[in-house]
C-alpha cells in the first residue's frame, strides 16, 4: 500500500502498487467500522493478495490478505519507504504495468530493513524509477563525444542530454565522474559522492515533478533531523 486516504465515515480510498498493474486505486468500503475483517490488513509493508470489482478505474476492494509482512522498519527508514511511495504515486500513471518497478520496490524495502547507509539504497530506487518510466540517465559516457566517464574527471548534467565532460569546475554544477558511476552502480560511494548524488537526483526528480512538490521531505525534516532526501 502506498497512501490511504479517508472516504465519508467508514471507507478508505487506496493507492496500491501492484505487481502486474502497476499503480491502482481501490475503495475499500467500512474497512474502519469496528469489527472490519481488513483491520490491520491494509498497512504498509505489508505484501498482499488482493480482490477487486468495478468496471471504473476506482475499484471495489472485495478481499485482502496479508501474504508476506517486511520486517518493522523504524525511524529513518521508515520515511525513506514514504519518500519512495511517494514518488511512485507523483511519476506514475494508473495501470502502467511497469515491469521490474513492484521487484525493485519490494527489494528497497528488504535493503532498508538491514544494517547500511540508507541514501543508495535511495539514490538505485530513483534511478531504477526513472529508467522504468522512460527517463533512464545516462551515468557512463559523456554526452558530447562519446567516451566513457572517468571516475578522475568533472562534468555538468544536462537534464535532456546527460553528462558532458568540463575542465573548469563550477562551484555549483560540478559533478564528479566517481559520483556518475556510483549512481550507476559501478562503484561504492564516498562522502562527496554521497552529496553530489542526492542534490544531482533532486534536481532531475523535481524537473520530471514540475511544480509538485515532494511533501514527504518535510514531514522528515519535522520528524528526524538526521535525514534529508
């Protein structure tokens, strides 16, 4: 489940990431009467085999049960799984059967619930996000000529184009070689690339966002002052 939201007294109207239909919306009628069989069924983390009716694109939730629980995730980590629900339900459309996004999903959960620094594991779910939608960035070789990206070398990202290689650093645009392919994969991050990586990705995700905003950013910033996606 990626956000619920309440409907009249009883119901509740669901964003759900699904695995062969990608992001769906549901009612789920009474569920919060008390005595409701999908008490604490719909919840976060929680994986689910689920029944729907409707011929609208807002369904009936019928039926759900609970097939798999992510282990509790506390804090942090917590709000990085609202971050990423978040981005799905703002860059997605409903019943875009984005293939590999529901496994990657899944597996950024399983990651945050282990030891480890939390921001790759959020910078791979972007990128992986926008690869899926058709935004994939170009990490590995320069916009320009051709050529690989060297971990030694300075670039610039154009938001259309991708990366180009730059001899005069600038103090506000620069991005460094090591941190394009860290996003991309090919090598652990340090602390600058750590750094240069979540401002890059802010950049591209609020470009593909418009005028939206990314709300949950200040619920964390309220909420833990350690994080700051």
């Amino acid at each position: 489940m990626l956000h619920k939201r309440r409907y009249q007294e009883t119901s509740l109207i669901l964003q759900l990431l699904t695995r062969s239909r990608g992001r769906v919306s549901c009612i789920a009628k009474g569920v919060l009467r008390k005595g409701s069989k999908l008490s604490g069924v719909l919840e976060p983390l929680c994986l689910l085999h689920i029944e729907t009716k409707g011929k609208s694109s807002l369904q009936t939730l019928i039926n759900a049960e609970v097939s798999y629980r992510h282990p509790e995730l506390i804090k942090d980590r917590l709000f990085a799984v609202f971050y990423m629900n978040e981005l799905i339900v703002k860059l997605t459309a409903e019943n875009d059967a984005l293939a590999d996004l529901f496994e990657r999903y899944s597996r950024s959960i399983e990651s945050l619930s282990e030891e480890g620094d939390i921001e790759p594991i959020l910078r791979a779910f972007e990128v992986s996000l926008l690869k899926e939608l058709g935004f994939g960035l170009n990490l590995t070789s320069d916009a320009d000529s051709g050529r690989r990206i060297t971990a030694e070398s300075n670039y610039v990202y154009d938001l259309e184009l991708g990366a180009k290689k730059i001899n005069i650093p600038s103090e506000t645009l620069t991005i460094k070689g090591s941190t394009l392919l860290a996003l991309a994969g090919k090598r652990r991050y340090q602390v600058t690339e750590t750094r240069e990586a979540k401002q890059l990705m802010r950049r591209v995700i609020q470009h593909h966002l418009g005028d939206r905003k990314i709300e949950s950013r200040e619920l964390f910033r309220s909420s833990v002052d350690r994080l700051d996606i």
